[in-house]
C-alpha cells in the first residue's frame, strides 16, 4: 500500500510548478544577487524583486515591507528581539500567548533570561481562542509589542487577528504574527488587520525549505527592528547574507500559486477534513475534537482518542503520516503544551492525532486513513484495562 501524507502542518511537499520555476536558477541562471555590475548578478536581483513583489501580494504588503530570512523562526526571532532591542528607551515588555509556537515561546523566554525584557503570557479559553479583555488588560505603557499567531501549528485555531491588532493600534504598541501556518491558506490582509510584523515561511505552503521572510510595515506605525545579523548589510541591512536565489523564486512561485488557489483549495480541503471528522465522532465515544471548530484551519483535525495511547496509536498506522503534536517538539516525551493550555488533562492529552490535510490529499487516501485509524483504535482499545474497566458493557465502541 502507498504511504499516505497527512502531516502538512510540518511541512508541505514542494509542488511541482514551484520546482519547475526555482530549476534555472541553479544552473545557468546562478548569478548572486548582491553582484550588480554583470549580466548575471542582474538576473538574480530581477528574479527576487520579483519573488519579492508575489510574496507581498500574498499578504497585501509593499514589496519594499518583505525581508527575506530563512524561515519562520528566524523571522519571529528578527522580530522579537529586534523590537525589544530597539524599542527600550520606552519599555521592555511583551505580551504573548501560551499556545504560541516555540518560535516565539523561546526567544521571549531567552530575553528575559538575559534581562532584556518582561514578559507575560496570557493564558487561552477552552476552545483555544485567546481573550480580548485580558489583552487589554496586559497592555501596559511599557509595552512594546504583542505576538499573537495567526493560526495554531496543532489545534489549527484561527485567533481574532484584525481586533488583535486594532487594539494594538489603539494603546500605540507593534503587533507581530506568526502567520506560519496561516499565509495561504487562509486570507491576511496586513493593512485591514493592522499587523506591523508578520513572519512566514516557504515550506508550509508547498515551497522549499530554508527560505521565509519577514514583513515589516513601514509607514502608520513605522515598525522599527534592530538587526540581529551583521555581515554586508543585505535586505535594508536587517538581514544580512548571500540571497538564496532558486529558494526566493521558488518561495515566490509558491505564494502566487496560493494567492490564485487559496479559495478552491480551501472549499476543498475542508470537505475532506470535514469527512475524516464525521467518520471518527460518528464511530467512536471517548473521542474529542481540540480547539474551535468554527475558526480554524481548513485542513486541520486535532482529535484525543481517550483510552488510546497517542504514539501507539501512531505507529500502529505506520503507512499514514500523522502527528502528536509540533513538529518542532516531537523529540519531547512531555504532553503538548497547547493541549494543556485548553485545559486538556495529560491523559488525554498524551491520546492526541494531528491531521494535516492539504493540496495534494485525495478523497481515496482519506477513506484509506480512516479504515487504518478504525482498525488501531478499535485494537488499542480492546487491550485497553481502563477503558474495559470505565465505559460500560454495551456502549458503543
């Protein structure tokens, strides 16, 4: 049996239209960018304007606002620190959410290690959607910037962003987003929402890894960073270092693509996440959808199988590529942290499934998934002493 893909929250497979476009660049396209007094070099620096300009498009920015960096975690670290470092004549505290990535998790805790800044970390609701009030209640005339990501890398849930960052707007401080998960699959108008800072990468929207970029707002407010990278002064000089041409164009062919896409695929995807959902609650009791069903990501299911050990669950589907959780935290035996923000106990935590859904899943892979998901659960349960001891003889299993 072919293996089936359903972890498209980790990453995405390249599609082949972006392949197609980054080719020539490693070949006879190979010029760097930064060398503009020859042929080559001006064809390099032509083909990342104009990645540049599908990047902006994406999110409604000016290509002029698009830094490119590596990835989203450097794009969140450019961003974090590079406020806090240039902002702390007025104040050095940040505001943040505890389901947030450890993208953004990390470089706030490093920052308070080192005495840069204070930090406060709102807790979420049930359902995984951060508090308004509460927000606004953290504001403080020290503050100099909230980080609140668009959409959550497990539970897929989408947070208020355009109220996020009127009230940002409104006490005078910087809002950044991790829009990681969310740039192209979800619409992000960096203007309607008022976002200063919004980081996303290439390889969460069918593009290649180790490209991402940062945007930065320019004018009503002016966002202003302090470089966290030295070295030639590259991208405005926030972000120095050679340009990855064939990354950038294939970064830039991925945005256009999604930019032209996003609704259909979107209608899509959600048909297919919206089946695997009816299958399992309408299978199995003890079972538990993570996260707001109304607002979040098209092609994620976060589900707690209660009395089934998530990584047995895991490996017993050895041909279906699922997740317990970040990609970036799999190596961690603890319970994840978002779960646990909403309240989820470690138990059932620990019995969670991310499902990715994306581009290239098929109606066929997902009744595939959904016999082998049947299969485990049913086996693992049957092994089971505490959910032969607790749930009732004659209750539907």
């Amino acid at each position: 049996m072919a293996r089936i893909y359903l972890d498209n929250h980790a990453t995405t497979p390249c599609d082949p239209r972006v392949v197609e476009a980054m080719l020539p660049f490693f070949t006879e396209r190979f010029g760097n960018a930064a060398s503009r007094t020859h042929a080559f070099g001006k064809d390099a620096a032509r083909a990342c304007e104009a990645a540049r300009a599908q990047v902006a498009a994406l999110i409604h920015a000016d290509p002029s606002e698009i830094v490119f960096t590596s990835g989203a975690t450097e794009s969140d670290n450019l961003a974090i620190k590079g406020v806090v470092d240039f902002h702390k004549a007025k104040g050095n505290h940040v505001v943040t959410v505890a389901t947030e990535h450890p993208a953004v998790l990390d470089p706030c805790r490093a920052l308070e290690r080192e005495g840069r800044a204070r930090v406060t970390v709102l807790p979420v609701k049930p359902d995984g959607l951060i508090d308004l009030e509460a927000l606004r209640a953290a504001i403080t005339p020290g503050t100099v910037l909230v980080s609140v990501m668009a959409a959550n890398n497990e539970i897929g849930v989408l947070q208020p962003i355009a109220e996020i960052g009127r009230l940002c707007h409104e006490k005078g401080v910087l809002f950044h987003t991790d829009a990681a998960q969310a740039c192209g699959k979800v619409p992000i108008d960096v203007g309607a929402m008022d976002i200063d800072l919004l980081s996303l990468t290439a390889h969460k929207l069918y593009g290649p890894k180790g490209v991402g970029a940062l945007y930065v707002r320019k004018r009503n407010p002016r966002a202003r960073l302090t470089p966290q990278m030295d070295g030639g002064g590259h991208e405005n000089g926030l972000r120095s270092g050679t340009l990855p041409v064939p990354l950038i164009v294939g970064f830039g062919k991925a945005c256009e693509i999604a930019g032209a896409e996003m609704g259909e695929e979107s209608r899509r995807v959600l048909a297919l996440r919206e089946r695997l959902r009816r299958f399992i609650v309408d299978e199995f009791d003890h079972v538990r959808v993570n996260g707001s069903l109304d607002q979040r990501l098209p092609g994620n299911l976060n589900v707690s199988f209660e009395y089934v050990e998530g990584e047995s669950l895991i490996l017993g589907m050895a041909d279906v590529a699922v997740s317990s959780g970040s990609a970036c935290a799999s190596a961690k035996l603890e319970p994840s942290p978002v779960l646990g923000a909403l309240g989820v106990n470690e138990a059932v935590a620990r019995s969670s499934i991310r499902f990715g859904i994306g581009r290239f899943t098929t109606e066929a892979e997902i009744d595939e998934a959904w016999r082998l998901l049947k299969r485990e659960v049913r086996r693992l349960r049957e092994i089971s002493p505490l959910y032969s001891s607790l749930v009732r003889p004659g209750v539907r299993r």
